[in-house]
C-alpha cells in the first residue's frame, strides 16, 4: 500500500462522526432521563398506570383521578386521595422503568405538588423497597399548604437493585391532592438537579462527537400530527411540559411497549445543553407538516404551514438571539444567557414526495430570507437505493440543498459493497449527512438482529469510504443510539443499558475510534493507485492529523485469513520509531458485548516499530487497526 502523506485530498469537518438521539426503546424516559418514577403526573391514556394502590396496618382510603383540562390542558390530571382510616397507611407504590435503579449510599431526592384539600393535615412517608420488599430508604413530609406546592425530601438507599419500588403512603384522616410525584439520583450529569444519567451521558462524551442530531426519527413526526414533537413544549417548568404518548408505544405488536410516553424532561434547552457539555454542534430536526409516512401521512395543508416554520425560526432564535429577543430572552431567563451556535437545523425526518418538495421549499425560503448562513438538512427518505430516494436526490441537487441526509440499513454485505459510494459523487452540489445506518444482521426491523462483530466491522469498512470522501461526506452517525435491555422496540443500537448498568457495543467501538481518531485531513492511501475498497476484502483510508502532528492509518480486514500488509509512506520527513496501533478483533464474527461481558469486543493498544519510512504491520482476521504514527 501507498500513502502519499503531503498530497492532502480532503478537509475533514469537526462534525465528521456525531450522535443521532432519539426516544425509542426507552432512551429518554426510563433511560438517560434519570427520573424513576414512570406516570408521574398521572397523564398516560390509563392514568393509574405504573401505579398500585397499597394499604397496611389498618390503614385505608380510596382515590380519585381529577382533570382539570380546562385550567391546566398540559397537565390535566392529578389524584385526589381521601384518607379514612386513623390508623396505618394508605398509598400507592410505583413499579419505575422496569423497576428503579438505586444504588447503595447515594442519595435520591423525592418531591411531589401536593395541597391538603380542606382542614387536613395528610402526613406522607416515603418509602424505597428492594428486592424482597425490604425497606432499602425512607424519609417523611408534609404538605402544609391548602394551595399547590412542591414538597421534597432526600434520602439514601441502603442497597443496589436495579428493580427497586417506590412507596408513597399516607397517614392522618384527610383529603390531599398529589401530582408531579417523582424521584431523582443526587447525581446526574454534572449533577443537575432533575437532570440526566451520568453514566449514559459520559458514554456520550467518551465518543467526543462532532454533532448531536435531536430529537429523532420517526418521532419528530409522530405517527399523526397531533403526536409530533413539538420544541416549544418541551422548556420551561417540567410540570407544564404537555406529555404525550411515544410514537413507539404501540409500533410493534410482538414487543409491546403500552407505557411508553414522553415527559419532556429530556427537552430542547436539556438536548442543546448536552450538546454543548459534550463538544457537539446541536442539529435540532423539526417536523415539516408531515406526519410518519408509515403510520398516518397526515399533511398539513400547504396555506397552514405557517406555526410550523415559525418554529422553525423561533428555534433559531431561542438558540442563537440575544436577550433582546423574544426566544432569546426566554433562553437567558432559562439560565442560558450565551447563544447555543446553532449553524445547522433539519427540515422533516424521513419524507418523500412531491409533498415534501412543496413544503420544504416553504421552510427553506423563510429559514433563508431571516438566516442566511443556518445550513438546511434535508431528508433523502428511508433507503439508501429506492425510487424516492433517487428522485428526492435529483430534486434536491436541483434546488441547491445544502446537506442530504441518507439513512441506511441494510445488511453487513450492503455496506461493504457500498465503501465506494461516494467516490464519484458530484463534487460541487449538496454535502452528505449520512444521518442514520446500522448494519442489519438478519433484516431491517428484525428483533433478532445482533450488535456483532461481522455488522461492526462492515460498517468500518463502509466508514472508511466516508472519510475518504470528507469533502462532500461532512456527517455521519449510527442509529438507533441507546436501548433499555427490557424495554426495547428496535434492534441493534449503539449502547444497550438496564436501570443501572450500560454496556457499548462493538459497533460503538468502532465509531468512537472513528470519531477519536479522524485526523484534520484525508490524503491518499492505494493500492495500485486506487483507493482500498474491498482488494483482499480489505478497506483503508489514511488522514493527517494537524493538530498532533501525526499520520493516521486505519485498515479494516474482513476477511478470515491474516494479512501482512506493508505501508510505502511518501511526502514525509519521516516518523518516530515507535507508532501506537489499536485494535478490535474477535476470532468470530459473531461475536457481542453485553451487560456480563461488556468489553469482549473492545479495542486494545499496542506498540509498532517504524523502519525508515515503511510501516509493516500483522493484520489478524476480522480485525480493524488504527496506526498513529508521529512525525519527527
Ligand atoms: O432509528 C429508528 C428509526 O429508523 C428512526 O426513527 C427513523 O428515522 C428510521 O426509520
């Protein structure tokens, strides 16, 4: 193999290998959302749902669901619970995601609005119970006021169980009105009260992305317009965020998901604030008036566009204006004074159409006249190689889109075959944004699909296609990104987690050594003169890193025999003897993590001597290697 390390073929963007986010299979609500209580505000279709009433010691009482839409349409319901009993306990206990996570000496904090209704003096006792019933955590309070108020109190677990319940009881003859009952960790990332899964969070950060795409997928669209996402009620105040039922609640009939509902608390300033923790440029993508092609295709009628794209514009306001602005302010009074550098926003997820044409053009000529330099992406709808995807394709090069963003998945094979694809893409129209792709082991939405070895390794085959056309491939992420290992809808996903524990997949590894490893710029690594695709089913692609002062090789070997390969480095005044090499390999291609073994298929570092200018380097089976190699 040849590199010619002084011919720079490509700048590769900051924003080369990100994140896509999205609610499906518990990522926010019972996942990276650190609340563990589920229904708390009693807003699910079954408003008792995750709830059960509980009596002891004599203690009695019975329970009634209020709603107050016309006061309060966001947060319509509440309980009314009439305590008749002098003695003992009456309440509820609620079951979390799955049970709750708890871990032994941390601290939770619980709260409640409550208001005695009447003359009452209602005392509540909280509860934490483990694995066997055991109380693992208590704490009391009472709510003095006759007016709604927030009440909290914290305490700590004597114990670790991921299936941990809580206790809600209440004592003193009476009547008291509960709502927005709920339970958080002490800590949460960068320990924001009411805040984010540390842990989840730091998986995150540990990839260093060079952009967070938010808030989906096909939830962004909803499967009828009435359910599509909605930024501007997702800020402010928990309690007045309007829940809604997730789009996945009901997608597959074999894998049911009834309770799955969205709060809100993982929430635009929540998703712009992660971004900007983790060094992600923040891609919103925003509903175009169209509602999931795959369930509705609800459209919103051309001549009523106009609440949509003024969020749309809003959106960028609350991201980027001052506080002399309507939404800037509204950031500023959110604690956010400084702007989120919003350069980029997404119109539709995945839609197709002549439907889709007319009411982008729409978007596009507002988000344009007001903000010139904001960067559309536009969706080139589902599959990689259908007859909609073409059409939008030339539609959109056309009209002089600024980036395409394509979904792929398709089986490990598809992206092997496709590390060519963008080689001979139009230099000069539109940049790509491959927004979502996973190698599927057995079929597209299959629940036996795996995170292996053999989908990982092909979709680094298939990325070092991507990077060797950083020029117009400016994006790229993996999707789904998370899945609770009980409640999940879609298979595979980049990490899988339970209540307390999350591991990364091999198809994780693969993009974090991407993303950490991507160089400033591609220069040209052949063989025979021509890229390596494929050739010994191997692919390659080598960067400089300016920043470091280093070449970058990556190999990928998907084929079941090692290979020694030599590197003929030209262009160079040459490099320290000694390079660093990391690795990921599995002697089956089968191969998976999971919650026991987290890391069998995780990169390992070594060292490699340099002679003079020519790097010569074992290649095992089924592995992908990084060679970092430092100029004198
Ligand atoms: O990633 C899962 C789903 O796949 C997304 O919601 C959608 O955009 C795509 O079809």
């Amino acid at each position: 193999y040849t590199i010619a390390a002084d011919k720079v073929k490509a700048h590769i963007q900051p924003t080369m290998y990100g994140i896509f986010f999205e609610d499906i299979n518990l990522a926010a609500d019972g996942g990276v959302y650190a609340e563990l209580v589920k229904n708390r505000s009693f807003e699910f279709n079954m408003p008792l749902m995750g709830w059960k009433e509980q009596k002891k010691d004599g203690g009695d009482g019975r329970t009634e669901v209020i709603n107050r839409a016309v006061e309060r349409p966001e947060n319509a319901h509440f309980i009314k619970s009439y305590i008749t009993s002098d003695a003992g306990f009456y309440g509820f206990s609620n079951e979390g995601f799955r049970g709750m996570g708890v871990k032994e000496g941390e601290e939770y904090s619980f709260s409640v609005m409550a208001k005695q209704d009447g003359d009452t003096n209602v005392k509540l006792n909280i509860e934490l119970h483990g694995d066997n019933g055991d109380i693992i955590g208590k704490a009391e309070l009472t709510p003095t006021d006759k007016e709604w108020n927030r009440y909290s109190v914290k305490f700590k677990s004597s114990a670790t169980t991921p299936k941990a319940q809580l206790y809600v009881w209440m004592s003193g003859k009476g009547v008291i009105d509960l709502d927005m009952i709920s339970m958080f960790p002490e800590h949460t990332w960068k320990n924001r009260p009411g805040g984010l899964r540390a842990d989840l969070v730091q998986r995150l950060a540990d990839l260093k992305p060079g952009f967070l795409r938010f808030p989906g997928g096909c939830i962004v669209e909803g499967r009828e317009l009435n359910n599509r996402y909605q930024w501007k009620k997702t800020i402010g105040p928990v309690d007045k965020r309007e829940n809604i039922i997730n789009r996945w609640n009901t997608e597959f009939k074999h894998r049911p998901t009834p309770d799955y509902y969205q709060t809100f608390g993982l929430g635009f300033m929540e998703y712009f604030m992660t971004a900007e923790d983790i060094g992600a440029s923040p891609l919103p993508i925003l509903n175009c008036g169209m509602a999931c092609e795959f369930n509705t295709g609800e459209l919103v009628p051309l001549d009523k566009l106009d609440p949509y794209v003024q969020d749309a514009l809003d959106l960028i306001e609350f991201a980027n204006g001052d506080a002399s602005t309507k939404w800037g302010k509204l950031r500023t009074d959110l604690g956010h004074p400084a702007p989120f550098n919003l350069k980029m926003i997404g119109v539709g997820n995945e839609q197709w159409g002549p439907q889709y044409i007319d009411r982008w053009k729409i978007f596009t000529k507002a988000i344009k006249t007001k903000y010139p330099d904001i960067k559309i992406v536009s969706a080139l709808g589902p599959s990689p190689d259908g007859k909609e995807f073409d059409l939008l394709n030339k539609t959109f090069r056309g009209l002089g889109a600024d980036i395409l963003d394509e979904h792929y998945y398709a089986p490990a094979k598809w992206f092997r075959d496709n590390a060519r694809r963008y080689d001979n893409y139009d230099r000069k129209g539109p940049k790509i944004f491959a927004g979502e792709y996973a190698a599927q082991s057995k079929s597209t939405v299959n629940p036996d699909n795996k995170n292996n070895w053999e989908c990982a390794l092909s979709e680094a085959a298939f990325m070092t296609g991507l990077e060797r056309n950083a020029d117009v491939v400016n994006m790229a992420s993996y999707a789904p990104l998370f899945a609770h290992v009980e409640g999940w809808q879609w298979t595979p996903n980049l990490i899988w987690f339970d209540n307390l524990k999350s591991y990364a997949t091999p198809n994780y590894y693969v993009q974090q050594l991407f993303s950490l490893n991507k160089g400033t710029d591609v220069v040209p690594l052949t063989l025979n003169n021509e890229a390596v695709a494929g050739q010994n089913d191997s692919y390659a692609t080598a960067s400089l890193d300016k920043n470091t002062n280093e070449l970058v090789i990556k190999f990928v070997n998907t084929s079941t025999s090692a290979q020694n390969v030599s590197f003929k480095i030209t262009g160079s005044k040459g490099y320290q003897k000694q390079a660093t090499v990391t690795t990921i390999k599995a002697d089956d291609k089968d191969a998976e993590n999971s919650l026991t073994a987290p890391t069998a298929v995780s990169p390992v570092e070594s060292k490699i001597n340099i002679s003079g200018n020519t790097l010569k380097m074992a290649v095992e089976p089924y592995s992908f290697k990084i060679v970092r190699l430092k100029n004198k």
